[in-house]
C-alpha cells in the first residue's frame, strides 16, 4: 500500500533538499534511522510507510528540520 492509499502526504522533495542541505546522503539517514538503503528508497517513493520513530530519528539527525511540513504531520 502506498503512502498516497492511506492520505499521508508524504514531501519527499522536502526531505532530499534537507538530507543534501545537511551534507548527509540517504545512505547516511537509512543507517541512522536503522533501516536499509532498499528500505529508505522504498519510503522515499511512497511504497512503505514511514514510521513514527523514523521520523523522530530524522529529525534528531537533521538540526531544524520541520517534519510536520515534510510528513504532513498534525499537532494535537
């Protein structure tokens, strides 16, 4: 299933311009999140979900980096 599927609006252009603005690679951000470069891609494309500590996890990994803008995310 597909991130669109679901109604998660997922910016990934958001994210590669942060991971590049970082002078991180995707490589670099599927190892710190814990996952395979297969896994990231996978996520970046919108065939798998992201998950909510891998969000978290890049969010440590990048400084200002707003997830809520990239993820589409809502405060409650």
């Amino acid at each position: 299933m597909k991130n669109s599927d679901v109604g998660l609006i997922f910016r990934a252009d958001l994210l590669r311009e942060a991971i590049r603005n970082a002078k991180s690679s995707q490589h670099k951000m599927a190892t710190i999140i814990g996952i395979t470069d297969k896994s990231f891609t996978a996520k970046m494309n919108g065939y798998s979900d992201w998950k909510l500590l891998e969000i978290q996890k890049i969010q440590s990994a990048i400084p200002n980096l707003d997830v809520n803008q990239i993820f589409n995310l809502k405060k409650v």
